[in-house]
C-alpha cells in the first residue's frame, strides 16, 4: 500500500536533528519505506543525512509519502513530528 501527504511544517525548529531522529526511528521500526519532498529534494526516512540535508523550516511545504504495510501508520505518525508545536 502506498499513502502520501502535502503538509507545512509547523514544528518550530523544522526538519532538524530531534525531529528526523524520531521519523529515522519510525521508518526502523516498521514495514515501510518514508520518504520526504520538498519540490525537487527527496530525503529518506532512514537517512539523518539525507533529511537533514534538505533543509526543511517552518512554513516549508512538503510532501510525505510512504509504502508498504504499515504505510498510513507511518504517514500520520510522521505528519505528527512535522506539525507538532513543540519543538521536539
């Protein structure tokens, strides 16, 4: 199965160090493969590097998408991260 998301981020500090590590830590610990656009940028969510790399702020749009068994789990736990008001 595959499932996908258009979201702005609103964590405050955006796509940094915390955040990734708990979508890094999600993608581990399911069946699926996550991956993050930001226009022509893709990040994947068992990178760090390639996430952070993207350089994701507040306010930035991105697309979240993800395959595989535990798809729609993933999508909405990582939609979680990237919208939470409190900087994780």
């Amino acid at each position: 199965m595959a499932v996908e998301n258009l979201v702005t981020v609103t964590n405050p500090v955006g796509l940094h160090a915390r955040p990734v590590a708990q979508i890094v830590e999600l993608a581990r610990s399911l069946e699926v493969v996550i991956t993050i656009n930001k226009g022509e940028t893709v990040g994947h969510g068992h990178s760090t590097l390639s996430m952070l790399a993207m350089g994701v702020v507040t306010g930035d749009e991105v697309v979240v998408r993800a395959t595989g068994k535990d798809a729609e789990i993933a999508v909405q736990e990582v939609l979680a991260v990237l919208t939470s008001r409190e900087p994780s």
